[in-house]
C-alpha cells in the first residue's frame, strides 16, 4: 500500500509499504479521504520536530470504512462508516483523574505522536472510533475532526444566542467556528487579510472586515454599540492579532486563544486588568465535541462543498500543501485510495 510520511526538512515521501491485520482491540480502516490543515503544516515546517519521530504517517482528519476487526472487537461491523477521534490518553495523569482526559499530560495525538491515516489501511484502538451515519458523503464526513475542534471552541467560550463574536483569521478553522457560532445562535463578523478569503466568507453570510483597510476597534465598536464583542476568537497564529485582540472584547468579555503560536506573544494585560477580560485557550475537543460535529456536517449546517476547494491524490499530497501556503485552498482534501492499485514512488520537496 501506498503511505505519505514527514521525513524531516519540509520532505514528504510517499512509498509502500506492507499493511498489518489489526492488533486485538484494534480496527482496521479503510482511509477514504485525509484533510490537511495547519496543524500538519507545523509538522512540515518542522515546528515539531521534538515531538515527533520520522518517518511520520501523519493526517488525523480522516473518513473511511472499517475494513477488518481485531480480536476481541464488538459493536462494530465491516464497512461501517466511521470516522477518528485521534486521541489516546493514560487515564492516570493529574489531568484525567480531573476529569480532562482530552488534556491528558501523556495525551498521545494520533496521527502526530504515533502514526495518522494518510496510508491505505490504518490501525486504531476500537475506543477512538466515532460512528458516521448512513449517507452521509465520505469526503464530507473528513471535515468531521476540524469542525469538533470549532464546537469545543465555541462551547468553551460559553457564548449565548444573540451575543456578538469575532474571529480573527478566515482560514478553515476560522470560518468553522463561525459557522458554529452562528448555529448556536451567535451574530458573527470575521476580520481577514485575504480579499480572496474575505469574498468567500462574506458568501457564507458573515459580516467581513480588513483590518489594513477599516480601523477594527472602531468597526467593532460601532457593530456592537459601543460595547464591544462578547467574545473574540484568535484563530490567525499572527503576534499583531494578539495583541490587538483584547482592544474588541467588551467589558467581562471572552478571549479564546484557538492558533498554535510557535513562540510566547506579547497581550495587553493592562485592557484585561482595565475591562476584567476572560482569557481562555481552547485545545483538541472532547466525545460530546464529535458528536455534535457529526451532526453539523450530516444535517448541512456545515457548507462542506464551499470548504472543500481540492482533492488530491495521496502522491501529490506535498504539492497540496504549497497550494495550501500560496492561499490557493480552503481545505485540501487527500483521496487517499486514489492510486493506491499503482507502484509506489518516492516524491520529496
């Protein structure tokens, strides 16, 4: 079978290699399709090269059908639709016995720590499988893992139907947790550099801002009558963001920090001292996260065909993510099988 791996500076190899039955209490899937997102872009760069080991398979947003059960596995059938909660945690550490596991000081994120799904066939313990329903388009449901990470971001805000959010930075996990934030009953506006972006997420309905061209604070002012957003979602990653964010929070208003800042930031504490503001971060998603975003996709909450701009090949998964970086993409989807009846070659950077 044909596998795409991070070998080390910026390369990803796509080979073969040979799949193994699953272990006891594990379930082998058949991969179906991988998105790829900024998470594995960090791994590219080599931001996490002290985490993780290479030759990595990596991809955890993943949708496929189950293809063989391990010893010992119940209550799931061959071909079930399912997808992955990419998450396996001690269950001993401080943060599990408090009821955290999805935090858990051990956590070991599949397809990061240990090996994803951008590979034919992949083996996973029975626990992390969510059910996918019946119908419910496979390329769609890969869109399933990042729109939990949006529902616990949203949930972890605490925000109410009717109350104003903004979200700094339209890539896809910004504009999934807009849109979750409007099913749950949120006014959203998105602030993004990108005209292209800007034009695709003013069709989604969302109010839209460029922070170069409109004086955001006073923009957001005016939106909220003076108050000031109820909660302000950083999504970018970029250090002005930060520092700028806390100036749209209202008084007693939320912050949640959802990007992976490689480096520590500089934040206006004296604006959260002065209006008592909430900051939160937000991390992973839990089961009731999944489940949710399940949901969301299967009843078309999520405009999933809107989001989904390409899907490649598992060979030309390296070029995906130049299309990613040139802004070129929304969501790059990996056909995963696509291929997969040829001979393997290597491709590097």
């Amino acid at each position: 079978m044909l596998t795409a791996a991070y070998t080390g500076d910026s390369t990803i190899t796509v080979s073969e290699a040979e799949p193994r039955p699953p272990a006891p209490g594990q379930v082998q899937i058949r991969v179906a399709y991988v998105g790829l997102c900024g998470t594995d872009l960090h791994i590219l760069h080599g931001s996490m090269d002290a985490r993780v080991q290479t030759p990595l398979v990596f991809g955890h947003e993943m949708s496929g059908t189950i293809a063989a059960l391990g010893e010992g596995v119940t209550g799931w059938g061959l071909g079930d639709a399912v997808t992955v909660m990419p998450l396996a945690w001690d269950g001993t550490c401080p943060a599990c016995l408090a009821g955290n596991e999805h935090i858990c000081q051990n956590l070991d994120f599949i397809g990061i720590d240990s090996p994803g799904a951008l590979q034919a066939v992949w083996n996973v313990p029975a626990d992390v499988l969510v059910a996918l329903p019946h119908g419910i388009a496979l390329d769609a449901a890969a869109l399933v893992e990042p729109v939990a990470v949006a529902v616990h971001d949203v949930r972890r805000s605490e925000i109410a139907p009717g109350e104003k959010a903004v979200v700094i930075g339209g890539g896809p996990i910004g504009v999934l947790i807009a849109t979750v934030a409007r099913a749950f009953g949120a006014e959203v506006a998105v602030i993004e550099l990108d005209a292209n972006r800007r034009e695709q997420i003013a069709g989604l309905g969302f109010a839209t801002l460029d922070p170069c061209e409109v004086d955001q604070v006073a923009w957001v002012e005016q939106w909220t009558d003076g108050a000031g957003a109820d909660v302000v979602f950083e999504v970018s990653g970029a250090a002005a963001a930060v520092l700028g964010a806390t100036s749209l929070a209202k008084v007693r208003g939320t912050l949640v920090v959802v990007a992976i800042h490689p480096q520590p930031r500089e934040i206006d504490l004296q604006r959260v001292f002065w209006r008592e503001l909430r900051i939160l971060g937000a991390r992973v998603y839990q089961r009731t996260d999944f489940e949710r975003a399940v949901e969301l996709v299967a009843d078309g909450t999520i405009p999933s065909d809107l989001l989904i701009t390409k899907v490649v090949p598992l060979a030309e998964t390296r070029a995906a993510f130049d299309d990613l970086e040139g802004g070129r993409a929304m969501k790059v989807l990996v056909d995963v099988q696509a291929g997969q009846e040829t001979t393997g070659e290597e491709a590097a950077a």
